[in-house]
C-alpha cells in the first residue's frame, strides 16, 4: 500500500503535457495542448490537455481525467500499478506502508488465486525448457508446429507434468494452499482423493489486460478419444471465459496502433499469427462470443474481422456472434478461409504479406457474407426467401447507428431485390418488437429486485443519471468552492469576512434538506462539505485527482472548457469567460435552478401519491400531502419569480 505522502509527490511531479506527450504529438492551441486522441481514431484532433487544469479531455469520445487517468486507461493498468508506473517515470521512489498482521490475514481470496495462478505459470513454463519430459514431449509438440522459441516465451507456454499429483505436491511443498490450488482449477479434490487437473497436457496461460495470468488452457497430446483434447480451467472469481479473450494482453497495443482487430478460435491460432507478424489477433478460446468479450476490444478499436475456418454449418452457428458485435455498434468484416485451412496453418502458409494481402482481398461485409451464405438455401423457395430478409434485417435492425443501419439496408436491397421500403418497414417492426422486449425485460428485472430488497432500498439511482441542474450546481462548487462571494456584515468592518461560494451553496441545499438523493451528487457535495475547512483545500485537485474513478471522471467533465451551458441565465447576458466576475449573480442563480427541479421533482412524487392514497380511499393520507404539495407550489412559485417565471411556466 503506496502511503500518502508518496502518493502526493507523485500527483505533484506528474506534469499532465509531460506525461501525455510520450504517447501523444501535442501542438498548442491557445493555453491548451491539442493532439489526436490515442483512444480512438479520429482525423481532427478532438484530444485536448490542459496544463493549467492538469487534466485532458477528449471530445471525441469522451475519455478524460489527470494523469493517473491517463496511465490507468492507456497502459490498461489499475490504480496503484498507474501510480507506480508514474513514480518510475519521475525517479521517485515508492514507500509502502507495511501491512498488519490483521492485513497480511485478510488478503482476499482473489489475490491468493492470483498468486497461486502466477506459480503454476512459471512452474509449468520451466518444466516445458527444463526438464526432459517437458522438452521430449511438450517442446517436441510446439516444434513439429514449427513455432519458434521467442513465440513461446512471449505467450509463456509450458508442459504440466504427467502423473497424479506431481503439480500439487510441488505446490504444496512451496506453501501454497490447496484451498486456492482447488478454487484456481489446477488441483481436483474429492474428500481424500486428488490430482492435477492438466497432468500431461501442453499449457497455454490466459491473462488478463494488465498481463496477469488468470487461468489456463490444456492440450493432451495422447489419442485418446475418451479424453477432451482441450480443457480449460473452470470459472472462478478471478475467471470468468466470457469475459476474457486469449492474448488480448499480448496484442492490444497493436490492435490500437492498427485500429483493427483479428478474432479467431483457437490458442495456436493466435501464436501462429504472432510467429507471421500479424499482431492484432485474439481468440475466443472456442466458446461463443460474449457481449463483454466484444466490449474488450471495443475498448481498442471498432473495427473486427472475424476469422473462420468451419464449415457452412458450424458458420451459421456462429452468426448471433456477428449480430452481437453489431449491437454494440461496431464495424464487423468475415473473412472464410480457403478450404482445409485454419488461421494457424495458413498463417504459416502465407507468412504477414501474404495473409494481409489475402484478408485486405477477401474480407467481406457481414451482409454479403451472411446473404451470399443464405441464399444458397433459397433457391426456388420464396417462403425460405422470405426466412432469410427476416433473417439479415433482424440483423441490421441491431445496428445502433441510423446513418449505417440505412447504408446496409441499401445494401440489402441490391443484394435480395427487395424495395428498400419494405426493407425499412421490417426494420421499423424488428427494433420496436426489440423495444418491446427489452422493456418486459427490464421489467421483470425490476420487480425482481423490488421483491428482493425493503421498500426503502428497492429505488435505485444510476449515478451517471445526473440532471442538467445538478451538474452546473456541481461544477459550479468544485470550480470557485473557496472563492469569496458575500461579504458579512459586521459591527467591525475593518475586518470583513466573507462567505464562500462553496459554504454558500452548501448551507443553502442543506437548510432546506434538498441534497440530491444521486449517489454520486452525495458523495462529492458531503466531501466538499466534510473539506472546506480545512486550511488551504484545493477542491479542483482534490477530486480532479480523487481515487475514484467515477468521482474524478465527473470532475474532470465537469471542469473541461465544454460544459453544458445553462440556457436560462446564458440568455441572461452571463458568458463563459465572464463567469469569474458575476458569481454573486450567478451562484444563487445556479442554486435557485436547482431547487427549482427538485421542488418540480418531488411535487411530481407527492401527485403520485396522492392519486395512489385516493385509489385506496386513504383520504388522511390524501389531505395531509394535500397540504405538502401546497406548501411547495408556493416554494416553487417564489423560485419561479425570481428565476423569471416565462422561463419555468
């Protein structure tokens, strides 16, 4: 645990242009840095750093924060890993507080799997160069596939050793636990019996974006049809095989420096196009595609090609894994190889030039690609015709993106003969059937929880769901908090004292018990409020550089020069850059806005209410929120006089 003082240097020395600027070609504009953002690809630079603020931003799409930020989503590290990255960087060395006894007792499960998993890696690794039944059996098997050795240090490969228990008993001698031996897969323990899950297998770690090894995949080289050929290891807290791709460690930096990625099926798949130059390749390890799988390598790029090399049926099988990638809005291409080839024999075949130029001349648009492959059932047969428009427009339909949804249908219409009209209509039909189910849907998850948990707790608030008013009061708080904004009048004016725009706002929301009830408003306003005393608070680098990535994500939005302007005292002739000098005017503005929607919001409850109270015939209940709603139309009528009531009416 990094202690808070180094923590502290750090933040000071990491100068955000400095940091940026070994990943991004920065220019200034104005008092800012300007580049193309490294997180998507864009033409025009949209990727702005601001020195002075110590943030960037990205108005592309949307990534921003301070350099920890920065280093957490570009190097895909975690907090801590990110702080000492930036230590590093700046020579300052790390000082971590020594953990207690009752610490060191609490190391979670998941860390103590992790462990265990990084041993068997290294233990299986070693055994593969090392020792005789690994070299004669396990490297044998990796030369007959001619790979190379740099290829199989670079994906860590290794050999589990044959015989019952020979891992485990390592393992134990070494003093790792067979609790987490079991909970990681690699021991099988039943009451007094056991062995090694992998025993006699070549091994194939799996590791997780920041490189850790989390699992593992094991090929037998026995024939033995009674045995699988692959296993893998079982899910567990620090696996779960839908949401991990294999090698995405290993090729995520090219898959963004090319701004494309390769998706095949197998381990040696992968090795192969590694060993061929082709970098921007990962596999699903032979389960069906996964949204969270698809979101992984949407982090890096939009575009994928998706690699097969089944047949036409086992194709077929796997088109609701297109359907899925274009639901989450990507751009997604086929590319069918020659027949008997996989992507491991054909990338050794071809070699890098050969295989791109193969994949640039035969990748194909997922509409050809399925139509061409439908089609070939359809011949003569309007009804499976028919079957088959329903088919590629159900797919279509997914595509979030209107613009692209009617290029494909376009498409469609050329390749089907089909009017467009029609076409449109069918997609009309699929997205509000999808509408209609994915409300049932939300529905049932819904009561569910409400029938899950206390009346009091069954509401619950997405913390991005905040509202235009409460993200200007916020912005406003953490922007000028410890400015002064009032004068106090006193007997002794020699010595004035003034009011703070963040003790302003604070004693006004909470005098009349209006805080937001969005987790995320709480935290930071109680924060601020818990703070502001304290002798020289810089709210702007307190959360600007806040261990929570939702707090500080908001901060750094929130003080980016682009910020959702309030139209209603922007007409009143206040202007961005003249802000500063009017927040007498301003600020209670800004308050009055926000009461104003909550008085709007929690008249709008009580209405509710009340017409549930009188459905029961609970007419106490009725007269007495009767009376509240009463007391807040007058509330929300003064608000409104002196907002400018044609602005609220």
């Amino acid at each position: 645990m990094i202690d808070h003082a180094t923590i502290e240097r750090i933040l000071d020395a990491a100068e955000i242009t400095d940091v940026v600027s070994d990943f991004v070609t920065l220019r200034k504009r104005g008092v800012n840095q300007l580049g193309l953002c490294p997180f998507h690809n864009e033409k025009t630079p949209s990727f702005t750093v601001s020195p002075a603020k110590g943030i960037f931003k990205c108005f592309g799409c949307g990534k921003g924060g301070n350099a920890v930020n920065f280093i957490m989503e570009h190097e895909n590290l975690s907090y801590p890993e990110a702080l000492k990255w930036l230590a590093k960087k700046y020579h300052i060395d790390i000082v971590e507080e020594e953990q207690t006894d009752e610490q060191i007792q609490q190391k979670n499960d998941r860390e103590s799997m992790m462990i265990v998993s990084s041993f068997a890696q290294k233990f299986f690794t070693r055994y593969l160069w090392e020792e005789n039944e690994g070299r004669t059996i396990g490297l044998s098997y990796f030369r007959e596939r001619s790979f190379r050795d740099d290829i199989l240090k670079k994906f860590e490969v290794g050999f589990a050793p044959d015989g019952k228990t020979a891992f485990t008993e390592v393992a134990q001698k070494e003093g790792y636990k067979i609790e987490f031996l079991e909970k990681t897969g690699l021991t099988i323990k039943r009451d007094n019996w056991m062995r090694d899950r992998f025993a006699g297998r070549v091994m194939f770690p799996i590791h997780n974006l920041a490189g850790r090894v989390i699992a593992f995949g094991g090929r037998i080289l026995k024939e033995d049809k009674k045995i699988a050929k692959y296993l893998n290891s079982p899910e567990s807290d620090i696996y779960h095989k839908g949401r991990v791709l294999y090698g995405i460690f290993q090729a995520k930096r090219e898959i963004s420096k090319t701004d494309k990625c390769y998706l095949v099926e197998g381990y040696t798949d992968v090795l192969s196009m590694h060993q061929a130059g082709i970098e921007n390749v990962v596999a699903s390890s032979g389960t069906a595609l996964t949204p969270d799988q698809i979101r992984m390598v949407k982090r890096f790029t939009p575009n994928i090609t998706i690699i097969y090399d089944g047949d036409a049926a086992g194709i077929k099988a796997s088109m609701r894994g297109i359907d899925l990638v274009l639901e989450e809005g990507m751009n997604v291409k086929v590319l069918l190889l020659p027949e008997g080839e996989d992507p491991d024999s054909f990338a050794k075949k071809m070699g890098a030039t050969g295989y791109l130029e193969y994949i640039n001349k035969n990748e194909t648009d997922f509409i050809q690609f399925k139509t061409r492959l439908l089609l070939k059932d359809t011949e003569n047969d309007p009804i499976a015709k028919a079957r088959l428009i329903s088919d590629v427009i159900r797919s279509v339909s997914v595509i979030p993106d209107s613009i692209t949804r009617s290029v494909y249908i376009k498409e469609c219409s050329r390749l089907m003969g089909v009017n467009e009209e029609v076409l449109y209509n069918e997609v009309r039909k699929q997205k509000a059937k999808q509408t209609d189910d994915f409300r049932k849907k939300e529905f049932r998850e819904k009561a569910k929880k409400i029938a899950a948990k206390p009346k009091a707790q069954a509401k619950k608030i997405n913390p991005a769901d905040l509202l235009i008013e409460e993200r200007e009061f916020l912005r406003f708080l953490l922007k000028y908090c410890t400015v002064p904004l009032f004068e106090i009048e006193e007997e002794n004016a020699s010595n004035p004292q003034f009011i703070s725009v963040g003790e302003f706002m604070i004693q006004e929301l909470e005098a009349d018990d209006l805080v937001s009830e969005n987790p995320l408003f709480k935290k930071v306003f109680y924060e601020v409020s818990e703070n502001i005393d304290t002798e020289n608070f810089d709210s702007w680098k307190h959360f600007v550089y806040h261990p929570d990535g939702e707090i500080n994500q908001l901060a750094t939005n929130l003080l980016s020069e682009k910020y959702v302007e309030s139209k209603r005292w922007t007409k009143a002739g206040a202007f961005t850059e003249q802000e500063k000098d009017i927040l007498d005017l301003l600020i209670p503005k800004i308050v009055n806005e926000y009461k104003f929607r909550k008085i709007k919001i929690l008249e709008t409850d009580i209405e509710k209410q009340i017409n549930s109270a009188s459905a029961e015939n609970n007419f106490d209940t009725v007269f007495e929120l009767m009376g509240t709603l009463t007391n807040l139309k007058k509330v929300e009528k003064i608000l409104a006089e002196k907002l400018g009531s044609r602005a609220y009416n």
